[in-house]
C-alpha cells in the first residue's frame, strides 16, 4: 500500500507543478515553460501508470496469500 500511495503523492505533485509551469507558458509566452509542462504531464502520467502497476501488483500478491490458507 505504501509504495502506491508513494506514486500517487509523486504523480499529484508533478501535475501542479506542471499546472503552474501552463500558467507561466499562458502569461508570459516563455518557450522553457511549455517544455516543463510538457515534462511535468508526461512526469504525472508515469507515476498513474507507476500507481496503477503497483496496486495492481498488490493486488496478486494478497490472491496467492489467501490461497495457501488451509
């Protein structure tokens, strides 16, 4: 449960940060700001996918404990 709430914190942080760097891009018109929002939304989808992996792992790892039970 750890590590997925871990991703999830992660991917939360890089979509503000990247919601931030759209502001900068929309008021200034700076090149640099719409290459980290860029990276920051590519950054916020790898760690869903990161949290998806991981939940989904747990998922399987709880299947084969309950199934040795007697």
């Amino acid at each position: 449960m750890m590590p997925q709430r871990l991703w999830l914190g992660l991917a939360v942080v890089y979509a503000c940060t990247a919601v931030v760097q759209l502001y900068l891009l929309a008021s200034t018109g700076a090149v640099w700001a719409g290459t980290l929002t860029a990276a920051g939304f590519a950054a916020a989808l790898l760690c869903l996918l990161a949290t998806w992996k991981s939940s989904k792992r747990e998922r399987g790892d709880t299947g084969e404990i309950d199934s040795h039970r007697p």
